[in-house]
C-alpha cells in the first residue's frame, strides 16, 4: 500500500520543540520521523470511540 505524503507547517512551542528533538537525536531518528512515529503510536493506543470534544 503506498502512502501519500502531505507536508505541513507547524507551530511548537520552543519546550516541545526541544524534547522532540533530544527524542529524536536519542532514537536516531528526524524530527519529521520522530513527530510521525509518536502521532502513529498515539493513534493505534487511541480509544477506537474517542470523539473530539
């Protein structure tokens, strides 16, 4: 299955933005990879029900 890519621009606060990338440099990872891994693993723990607010 081929995935499309999209590419987005981001506002991060500077904190997040740092831990993102100690995180990344830590696993040998992008950023880009890195914010991408955590939104897929957060996705498949996600509730199958949950809604937005």
């Amino acid at each position: 299955m081929k995935h499309e890519e999209v590419r987005i621009t981001l506002r991060l606060p500077a904190d997040i933005h740092a831990w993102l990338v100690a995180a990344a440099k830590r696993d040998r990872r992008s950023l880009n990879s890195e914010i991408v891994h955590r939104l897929e693993v957060g996705r498949d723990n996600a509730p199958a029900d949950d809604q937005s607010p």
